[in-house]
C-alpha cells in the first residue's frame, strides 16, 4: 500500500511554486470570504505547499494596491489600506422637508433668536422634537444664547450653512413674509410682540425680495 502511495507521488509531481502561487492567488480571488489554508489544500493538485505560496505572494502583495492578509486563520485579498478612500461611495440621499418642518424653519430665519415656545405660539400647534433634531442635523440651525427671563429657555437661530444652502448673504435677504404666508408657510398671526404688518409694508418686501420656499427639497 505505502508503495502503490509513493509510485502515485512520484507520477504526478506538484506544479512548481510559481505555478502554486498563481493557482493560490485564483482561489483567493474567486472567494467572497477569507479562505483557510486547509480549504486551499483540498483545491491544489497533492504536493503542494501553500504556506511557502501564501508567503511569496503575501510579499509581492505588499506594495501593490491589493493586500495579502491574514484574518484570524484565514487568507484573503484586500484593498491596500492607504486606498481605502478609492472605494467610498458617496450618494446623496435626497429628503423632502416636512410641512411642520419647513414652517419651523421659516420662523426661525425670521424671527431669530427665538424659543421653542415663540415657534410654537406662531404655528398654533407644539414643535416635536424630532423636527429640531433634523434642523440641527442639517446644520441649518443652532442653538443662541438663553434668554434672560424665567427658565432661561434656548434660543435658535440660523446657521451660515443654511445662508449658503439657499444663495443668501444674510437673513435680510429672504423672501417677503407675504409669499410665505400665501404659500401657507407661516401663520397669518404676527410674532409674539410683533406689530401687525400692514399690507403696505407686506408689499415693499415683496418688491425687494424674492422667494426662496417653494416645496425645496433636502440634499
């Protein structure tokens, strides 16, 4: 029996080391997930030697783009980490502001720095707290300074990306409160201790602004 094993050895040879090297870095390519010596073992002709072929190929690896790793007991091929940037994606994800949303922030490009309670006493109805956050999250709004009555509450106010966002050099280039109030952005009521704006002045904003809320989507 240990005869008829050695006269098989002796028939077929293992291919020579550079031929191993290419059958190894095949294998490693072709898998979706590191892969054991013992699993290439049982995919190369008998004789083989796939640590010394991992290791040839593990060092012409090293200063090319792809990587030769070990992972825990596995092999695998990877993106060199210095290029790791190369395989980022960025995608924009585009999110349409909720009307509760885009009232919110038009009150506090207007009436900045104003409280969560002002904001509310506009709008009629309470500001949920997920509508701040996504505000925040947009860097479109801030937190200002508290203000100096009891509880000391939060201001917000916007922020310079918000004035970038829409072409503004500063708030007092938004549109005229007329538009937004007929596009139904804002409640007719003024701000609390506003003085009503009479049409007069309604319609000289008009002719000096523009309008800037028109269902704007977020990117």
């Amino acid at each position: 029996m240990i005869e008829e094993e050695k006269l098989t050895e002796s028939l077929f040879e293992a291919p020579k080391i550079d031929q191993q090297e290419r059958m190894v870095e095949a294998i490693l390519f072709a898998s979706s997930d590191p892969v054991t010596v013992k699993e290439i073992i049982g995919r190369l002709p008998h004789g083989c030697e796939p640590e010394k072929a991992l290791k040839n190929l593990k060092e012409k690896y090293k200063s090319r783009g792809i990587n030769l790793v070990k992972v825990g007991d596995c092999w695998a091929l990877r993106t060199a980490s210095d290029l790791g940037f190369l395989m980022q994606k960025e995608t924009v994800e585009v999110r349409k502001l909720s009307r509760a949303a885009v009232e919110t922030l038009a009150i506090i490009a207007y009436h900045q720095p104003v409280t969560r309670a002002e904001i509310e006493e506009v709008r009629g109805v309470s500001v949920s707290r997920g509508t701040i956050d996504l505000l925040m999250e947009l860097d479109w709004i801030k937190i200002g300074r508290r203000r100096m009555s009891p509880g000391r509450p939060v201001t917000f106010a916007i922020t310079q990306n918000f004035l970038d966002h829409f072409g503004l050099e500063s708030a007092r280039d938004l549109p005229g409160l007329k538009e937004l109030k007929s596009a139904g952005l804002l409640d007719s009521r003024p701000p609390p201790g506003s003085p009503e704006l009479s049409d007069e002045k309604d319609a000289e904003d008009d002719e000096q602004q523009t309008e800037l809320f028109n269902s704007e989507d977020v990117k």
